[in-house]
C-alpha cells in the first residue's frame, strides 16, 4: 500500500470554476499536511500547510483534513489559468514527507 | 523569505563519472534533504544530510552511491557517483526552517543528465 496516494488523473477546469483535488495517506500516526504547487521544468512550491481537522483557508486556497478518513483535499476556488500546474500532496512522519505523484490541473481559459 | 541555490543548475556527464552538487541556504536552517525526481514523476527522498554526522539514507539509496556531507547549517552537497544513464534525474535540495514546523522548502534543483 502507497503511503500517499492522489489517484486523480489530469483535471481540466474551466477558468473561474473550482479545482477539487483528494490525496488518502496510509500512516494513521501522521500529523502535517501540505500541499506544493510544481509549474513545469521549476522545483515544488510549498502552498498549503494543515496539521488539525477542518478546513483552512488562503486566498483561493483551501485544504480539508480529515485524520479519521486519513483524507486531505485541495481546493481551489476562481481558477486561473496561472494555476494550471502539477499538485503535490505530501504527509509527514518519521521526520521526513511522503509525497504522492500529484495531479496535474489544467485551467482552461 | 530565505533563499536556497543549488549548483550547478544543470549537466551533462559521461558515464562512469561523479558529479557534485551543491546547496546553500541564506539562513540556518535545522533539516536538509536530498530528492531525486525523475521525468514525470514524483519525489523520492534520498537521504536526511544530518549536520556533523552521516546522512541517513532510504532504502534504496546507498552512501557509497551518494556520499552527502552537511559542514555546517546553511550547506550541504550530494555527490552523485560512478553514474549511468538511471542517474538522469532533477536532483533537489528542501530545507526546514527553526520556525517553519515540518514545512519544506526546494532548492530550485539541478538537472543531471548521463550519457
């Protein structure tokens, strides 16, 4: 079983609609969440952190955490087409982060 | 915020070679990691550089393979050694600050090509 899973394939949003991303993670024991953005040929973006259940809330972005499920979500909300990148989930433990292999938004103008 | 450089940026080494890169931080920082991302791919951890001690490694990845050294807090370098065209990958340092938690930050990465 993959630590960290994102099993969405490309998401196509139309520009001003929500961008819904899901990522499950397997280690119950896990604490922080994060969210990077990675734009093509550059290094990942760190965007989203969350480390309690519920929502938080920046900007366009919102991340959902559920511990119970072992689910955290990535919204982004009045998509942009300079959204339109690779995101990936990532779960810590054991001092270090798992990462899943993103999902890749394409926002369309 | 804190800048992070990795040297060089790219690469392109025969096979057989080493090659060394290296990262800087304009500020201390307590962890530093060592990915590899191949095309298309997610990250994979290679090693924790650990400062004034041995890195310590994932499975799969060997000191022998990737000798890593840590001298103080704001550098490191991952040597990449007798390579072969599997080496081709983006190679990226993260950073953890005193005060950012758990929160990574990446080096913009170099791309290592073997031929």
């Amino acid at each position: 079983q993959k630590e960290v899973e994102q099993n969405s394939g490309p998401l196509s949003v139309p520009e001003g609609a929500i961008a819904s991303l899901n990522c499950t993670y397997s280690d119950r024991g896990s604490q922080s969440f994060f969210w990077y953005r990675q734009y093509s040929g550059k290094s990942p973006e760190l965007i989203m952190s969350i480390y309690s259940n519920g929502d938080k809330e920046d900007g366009r972005f919102t991340a959902q955490l559920n511990k119970a499920s072992q689910y955290v979500s990535l919204l982004i909300r009045d998509s942009q087409p300079s959204d339109s990148a690779t995101y990936l989930c990532a779960v810590s433990g054991n001092n270090r982060l798992a990462f899943g292999k993103g999902n890749q938004v394409v926002v369309i103008p | 915020s804190a800048v992070i450089s990795q040297k060089p940026s790219r690469d392109i080494c025969q096979r057989g070679t080493s090659l060394t890169i290296q990262c800087q931080v304009d500020s201390q920082v307590t962890m530093m990691f060592w990915y590899r991302q191949q095309p298309g791919q997610s990250l994979t951890l290679i090693a924790t550089a650990n400062q004034g001690s041995e890195a310590t490694y994932e499975s799969g990845f060997v000191i022998d393979k990737f000798p890593i050294s840590r001298p103080n807090l704001t550098f490191s370098t991952l040597t990449v050694s007798n390579m072969s065209p599997e080496d081709s990958s983006i190679y990226l340092c993260s950073v953890v600050y005193r005060d950012s938690y758990e929160e990574q930050y990446f080096g913009p990465g170099t791309r290592l090509t073997v031929t």
